[in-house]
C-alpha cells in the first residue's frame, strides 16, 4: 500500500493554518492518522478472516453434498472426513 501525502492545501485546512484558530497540531494530526490507520487495518485483517471462513464453510457444504449423493461406504466416509478436514484447517478460527 503506498503512502498518500496530504496537500499543502489540505495540511493547511487541518492544522487550521490561516484560519485564525488551530484545530489540530501537527503532532495531533498525526497521532490520529495513525490511530485511524490501525484501525481500518485490524477492520481489514478481521473481514478477509470473515471471508475465509465463509469460504471454507461453502467448500466443506459443497464436499458433503457430493457425500450425501454416495452410498455408506469408503468413498462417502473419505469426502466427509475431507469436509471436516476444511472445516479444522485452522481449528482456532473455527466458532
């Protein structure tokens, strides 16, 4: 992800430069665009997390679909061990 750099116009307005008032200090501006940053990406980091295990979830349906079409047997129990398999990929994100 590339740094994006403010305009002069736009550190201007923020730091409040000209505007007979200061609405934020360097320093604070930039203590909140950190903050901003770690949060939007802990919100990315859970979201792409979410949408694995959707994911995983619509694999292991489609796995035990294929079970339920087979007689009992050695290849129905492989495909349900294979669903369960992708289910506890990573057992600690399973809920």
């Amino acid at each position: 992800m590339s740094k994006v750099e403010l305009s002069d116009f736009q550190k201007r307005f923020l730091l409040g430069a000209g505007a007979g008032q200061t609405l934020f200090t360097e320093k604070e501006f930039g203590e909140a665009m950190a903050q901003a940053k770690a949060e939007i990406m802990a919100v990315a980091i859970e979201t792409s997390r979410q949408a694995v295990m959707i994911e995983r979830q619509a694999c292991a349906e489609i796995v035990l679909a294929l079970a339920a079409e087979e007689e009992e047997g050695e290849f129905h129990t492989a495909l349900k061990n294979a669903a369960e398999a992708i289910l506890n990929r990573i057992p600690s994100q399973r809920q």
